[in-house]
C-alpha cells in the first residue's frame, strides 16, 4: 500500500468503527478479548443485520408469495428487496436471475444437478483446479460416479497461483464445464477470473464460480467478469447461515430443469402433469428461509455502504502486515504467497500441529481454524495433513495481528 | 498459560508426542488396522502381534497433534506384553475416561489408572476428545480383526469404513 493510501484509509474506512458495530467482537473468551480471525469459515454479523433478523420476526413477519393479507405482502416486498441487493451487489442484469439458495454448497448443486448433469455423458470433461473446497468437488464427483463425467485438475505453482499453460492445455472438445474458485479458501489465492473465463469462452465453455470467498473480498461483477454461474453464500458475507444464492445468465436459467419438486415452484399441477414457474421461481421450491434471505440482503445494502476501496485496502495492509510479521520468524511458513492474495493467512509451525497450535491460541482468545479446510487435494498438493489458518474481515486490525503472532510466541515456547 | 492447557499438555504428554515410543510398523504381525479421524485428517497405523493370548509387541505409525501421538504412544507402552482381557479393560477404561472424564476404578491396577488418569485433560477439550481416542478406536479395529476404522465409528461396533 502506498504512504499515500495508509493516510488516506482512516478517514475513509475506519476498521475500529466498523468493528464497534459488531456486538459480538466486544465478547471476552477465557477472560480476554476476542481475537477473531476464523472469518474464511463465517464472519460475524453487524447490527444493521442483527436488526434486520429483528424485525423481520417482531414486525414484518408471514410467508411469502402466498397470503393476500398485510403482512404476507410486507414480507414478499422484503424478500424481494433482498433479491435485487443481491442482484446490485453482484452488478447482474436483473434480479431474476438471482436463485435463493441455502448456501453456495447448495447453488453449486444446484448447477450440477439442473444445469449440468442432463448435459454430461461418459466422457466429458470438467475442468477445476486443485485449489477447490469439497464443495466445489464433490458434486462433480457425484456426475463421475453417475454418468462417467471425467474431472480434469489444474494444477498451482508452489506460491499458491494458478498454472495458466496448464489450466489452458486442459480445456478441450470435450469440455463441458469450467468449475472454479474465485478465491482460494485454504490460501487465499485469487484466480485471474476474468481471463480465465475469455480463455473457456473462446472455446464455448461456460465457467463456473465458487464465490464464497470472492463475494466477501473482490467485489465481483458477474457482468463485467461475463460468468455464467457465481455462488455466494451468506455467512461469510456478514449475513445469516442458511442462506445464499446463485447467480445464473438468464440464458441459462431459461434453459435449466427444475431442482426441488413442491409449492412455490410450479405453474399449474394436474393429477396428470406438471408446468414450471418461470426463473427464478421455478427452483426455489418450498418455503424459502425468509428473514434470512431479509438479513443476506440487510448484510450486502450494509458492504454496498462502504467505501469499497479503502476498505479493500485495509484488508490489503491487514494481510501484507501478517506476512511482514510471519516473515520474521524461521519457524513459521506460510502457504501461499502469491502477491494475488485476499486476507487469508495459512500456515505450518515447525514442531507445532495445527490443532495443538489452534487449541494453544484459543485459550489466548484468538479463534483460528486448524485443519484441511475442506481442501484435501490441496493439502494433499502440498504434502500436509492440515494447516491453521487466519483469515481477516473488514473489522480485524494491525492489533489483532499483533496478538496473533504474541500467541503464536507463546505456543512455540511449549512445543518447540 | 491456564490451567485447563498446564493439564493437558504435561510435560509427559509433550515428551510423547515429541518422540513417541513403539514408533514405527512391525512385520510380520498378526493383526493391524488403519485409523483416521476425517474431521481433521489425522492417520495412525498399529501393528502387533498377539501370542499365547498376550500382546507379544506392538508399534504404531501416523502423523498427527501432539494428544493423538502421545496417546498412542501411552498405549503402545500400557498395552505390551499384557494379556488380552487386560487390553480390553484397559481400552475401556481409557474410552470411558475421555469421554467423561472420570477413570473408572474397578479391575484398574494403580499404576493403569494413573497412566490412563495423564490424559484426562482432555475432557475440558470436548473438540480433541477424538484426538485421544484414535490410537485406542485403532487398536481395538486390529484386535476385532477390521482392518480400518474412523473416530466416527461407534465404540464396540465398528464400521468398516469405505
Ligand atoms: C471456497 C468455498 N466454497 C464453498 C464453501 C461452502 O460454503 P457453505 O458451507 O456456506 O455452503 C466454502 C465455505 O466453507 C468455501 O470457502
């Protein structure tokens, strides 16, 4: 960051008042502040959320798209509302083409089951990268083991970023589906999106994204990146659990069949037949989680506020001031140290486990995760059957950092 | 450092895990199992040999925290060259003592509680029970002749896992 942006950014974006509307960062644990830095796996909730859940329980609340009284009405225009935030935070043409999902694990099976898996037959070629969640594996496992799909990995260099002659060579005729991240939850890698994208298209290949990180980091334009599928979720998005979306072309969705079967889903049913509600209905069946979806649209009009890119740039400072300290320390080794990084620090400890470290920490009051992170090809890439990982939010500081690496002192004093 | 840590990362217990004993893979041997815990990833491996109704010896292999190797390597030490109606009792107690936190009394010499009793700490640490018991869950797959088992699999009625 240059000395320019370091004056800039507390004017602009001031992480202590952010964090000052987080309730919950002002919580001791074991008798000392919190530390939280396990923000990759969920991040915490601002009031403006937790006010939104309030509300739309205490005052605004009944199902949606059903009743014709008050308050039916009240919660479908919410419910609604929320949709096109996510729409505006997403930069999609339209709301419809935004499907409330339960999650990005749930809108990625969404795309493997409706879009992808009447498409496959034996044979074809699913291209991802080595850097995927499970979640982002699996259901592509599942059209392996069903319908004899082939899944092509493209390999990392040793700094964590993408091997793009390689990630090229691997697309071909047989192709049928570019499934990628956008952001590396493990390491924190950003792939260069965009171009990989115009590589798949200029070969007719639909991409798909992985945003569960992206969403929370980049500020990711599905119109400008020119993505076919983007998942988010919206616990790491400083919104509820339960709830997440998928963002589809409408060429797509036109072209996709139904995922769930129930109410809200359909046009007509006969005791003979069945039509289909038009996107985005047509694959959201049942009753959705509401206020939830209320709280993701709460949480991205709260992200919408900010000043975008001073608070990129604190996040920018928080991860390069994390490698600066991780630097100073031979026993310590970072994964992933490409400079086309978010603000996620894992790393190995010489003479420590992860969970030794991650249980060690905790009791300093710093929350880390320890493990596979749900990315075991990886782990399997760099020969490790875990890592501990801090991973940043807008409302982390230089402070949390420093009581990070006092831990981490501490911890090599046990165990080395 | 609090009290709940002092207790479960004793010096003993620290000093396993730096070097456990019975490290590494006995051949030939007549019974082994793998064992994994997939929450984290964690591996171990026990060989031994069982003769005239004892274990004759025994090793283990793995990579893993500090708790699953020195629990492991406490019970490689705890179990050699005793007989197995012994191991079982001693693989109960341990089960029972992690999971509640209590080392039960009877059958228990005073030496076998107070080894199994080291451990104890970790029932403050309900997320590392499962660290404890991998080594354990392992040894008693082999000795029921599955050659693999997980930390997920119910105690006394393994499944093999896929
Ligand atoms: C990159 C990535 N993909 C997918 C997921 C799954 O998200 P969720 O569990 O919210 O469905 C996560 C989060 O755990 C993630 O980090």
């Amino acid at each position: 960051m240059s000395a320019d942006a370091a004056l800039k950014t507390p004017l602009a974006f001031d992480p202590l008042k952010v964090r000052a509307e987080f309730p919950i960062l002002a919580r001791e644990v074991y008798g000392k502040p919190l530390v939280y830095l396990d923000n990759a796996a969920s991040a915490q909730k601002p009031e403006a959320v937790l006010e939104a859940l309030r509300r739309g329980y205490a005052e605004e609340y009944a199902n949606v798209h059903r009743g014709l009284h008050f308050l039916s009405n009240r919660s479908t225009e919410r419910y609604e509302a929320a949709r096109a935030s996510i729409a505006r935070f997403l930069n999609a043409e339209r709301a419809e083409e935004i499907i409330f999902t339960s999650g990005s694990t749930d809108a990625l099976n969404l795309v493997a089951s409706s879009w992808a898996e009447p498409r496959i037959k034996a044979g074809d070629e699913i291209v991802l990268t080595i850097l995927e969640h499970h979640s982002n594996i699996v259901p592509w496992h599942y059209l392996r083991e069903r319908h004899g799909a082939v899944l092509k990995w493209a390999p990392i260099h040793d700094d964590g970023s993408l091997d793009m002659e390689a990630f090229e060579k691997l697309l071909t005729d047989r192709t049928k589906l570019v499934a990628i991240t956008h952001m590396s939850n493990a390491l924190g890698t950003i792939l260069p999106a965009k171009e990989l994208i115009a590589m798949a298209h200029a070969r007719g290949i639909p991409v798909l994204l992985d945003g569960s990180q992206g969403a929370v980091h980049l500020r990711p334009d599905v119109r400008d990146l020119d993505v076919d599928f983007y998942a988010i979720t919206g616990h790491k998005l400083y919104g509820p659990s339960g709830i997440g979306a998928l963002y589809a072309k409408r060429e797509h969705l036109d072209a996709m069949r139904p995922y769930r079967g129930g109410g809200e889903m359909i046009r007509e049913v006969t005791m003979e037949t069945v039509t289909y509600a038009d996107p985005p209905h047509r694959f959201e069946a049942g009753t959705p989680p509401i206020v939830q979806a209320i709280g993701l649209g709460a949480a991205l009009d709260w992200m919408m506020a900010l000043d975008w890119p001073a608070a990129q740039a604190h996040e920018a400072d928080l991860i390069a001031y994390a490698h600066e300290r991780f630097g100073q320390f031979n026993w310590l080794h970072p994964l992933g140290t490409t400079a086309e990084k978010g603000a996620i620090l894992s790393f190995t400890m010489d003479g420590a486990h992860p969970h030794d470290i991650s249980t060690f920490i905790d009791r300093q009051g710093v929350a880390v995760r320890a493990g596979h992170h749900c990315a075991q090809p990886l782990m399997d890439r760099y020969d490790v059957p875990a890592t501990t990982r801090a991973s940043f939010a807008l409302y982390n500081t230089r402070e949390d950092v420093d009581r990070l690496m006092d831990a981490l002192l501490k911890c090599r004093e046990l165990f080395a | 450092m609090d009290d709940a840590l002092r207790d479960l990362y004793q010096q003993t217990i620290l000093e396993h895990g730096r070097k456990p004993h019975n490290f590494g893979r006995l051949d030939p041997h007549s019974h082994a199992a793998k064992g994994s815990n997939p929450m984290c990833g964690d591996r171990v491996v026990v060989t031994l040999t069982v003769d005239g109704g004892r274990v004759a010896d025994i090793r283990f292999e793995g990579r893993g925290c500090a708790i699953s190797q020195a629990s492991a390597s406490i019970m490689t030490d705890l179990v050699k060259g005793r007989p197995l109606d012994e191991v079982r009792t001693l693989l109960d107690a341990f089960t029972a003592m992690a999971t509640t936190g209590e080392t039960p009394g009877g059958g228990l010499a005073e030496d076998d509680r107070e080894a199994i009793r080291l451990m104890s700490g970790i029932h403050a640490f309900p997320m590392r029970v499962k660290c404890a018991t991998l080594g354990w869950r392992t040894l008693e797959a082999a000795l029921d002749n599955q050659s693999q088992t997980t930390t997920e699999a119910q105690p006394g009625k393994q499944e093999a896992a896929r």
